[in-house]
C-alpha cells in the first residue's frame, strides 16, 4: 500500500489566512519605504545634476543653467526631469550655440517637486546670483515625513537641507 503525503484542506485554508495577514501588514511598509527610497535617490540625482552643471560652468567659463523644458524653454514644472545646458544667448531658452549637456528622466508622476524659481544659473565663476533658493522633492504628498532638499547658496554650494520638517506647498 502507497501512502500519499500532501496538505489537507485545513492545512492549506490556515496556510492561506496566515500568509494574507502578513501580507496585509507588510504591504503598507512597504510602500512607506518605497517613498523614502524614492526621495533619497531622486534628491541625490538633483544634488548631483547639480554640481555638475556648476563645476561646467567654471570648466568651460560660460553661464549653465539647469531647469525642466518644454520646447526648449524653461518652465516650472520640476517633476519633467532636470536639463543642463551652456546658456550662452537669452537666459533660461536653447537658443543659438547653446548645448544641452545633459538631461535626467522624469521624476515619478504623484511625487511633488518645488522650487522658488524657473531655473538655477551658474556663471562662469560658480556663483547661483539671482538663482539661489531650496528645491524641495515631497514623495507622494505635499507633507510626507520622507520629503528631502538641496539648498543652493548665493555663491552656487549645492548641499542637502538638514530641516526635519519639509514641505512642498
């Protein structure tokens, strides 16, 4: 005689329960450590976006700016990714012999970035004149405890913000 070795019903139904009660409290962590890894990376790819387009502005001697575009124009939807570009013609427009250095991707969709302007400008010295402020990436809501900065001093420092408290309203 051949014993057959398997799982029961109840065996299999007690499986299921415990495995959908886990999975219901993991799920909502799990997000919640999405949107701070979220925040993190992102923040340190517009830190990074950043002292590049001010260490080319001192490399090449020439104003650089860096802004979101649409149709070669800067505007003040940051959520579009960031674009450095030598600036040389009218200020925040690929014009001319301007030259698009280097774009990043979108920013995720439901995520909120803010900025004070429509564009940072280094010049040929490094300096952020005019252009100074704080950009603020929020993860999923004006107010998320997982928001991060960078602030962009009057002379072109790029550093993270240590507030506890950011928001992107």
């Amino acid at each position: 005689m051949q014993i057959k070795t398997g799982f029961t019903l109840i065996e299999l139904m007690m499986t299921l329960v415990v495995s959908t009660t886990l999975i219901s409290i993991a799920v909502p962590n799990l997000s919640s450590l999405y949107e701070y890894y979220r925040a993190d990376s992102s923040i340190r790819i517009i830190q990074q976006t950043l002292q590049l387009a001010r260490n080319s502005a001192i490399s090449y001697g020439i104003r650089v700016t860096v802004c979101p575009l649409i149709e070669n124009q800067c505007t003040d939807n940051w959520n579009l990714g960031l674009a450095v570009f030598i600036d040389s013609g009218s200020p925040n427009v690929i014009d001319n012999n301007d030259e698009v250095l280097i774009k990043t991707n979108a920013f995720y969709h439901d995520d909120f970035i803010v900025y004070n302007r429509t564009a940072i400008r280094f010049q040929a010295d490094g300096l952020a004149s005019g252009t100074n402020g704080t950009l603020k990436y929020c993860p999923s809501s004006v107010k998320s405890e997982y928001s991060k900065a960078v602030i962009i001093n009057q002379s072109g420092r790029v550093r993270f913000s240590k507030a506890k408290v950011i928001e992107c309203d």
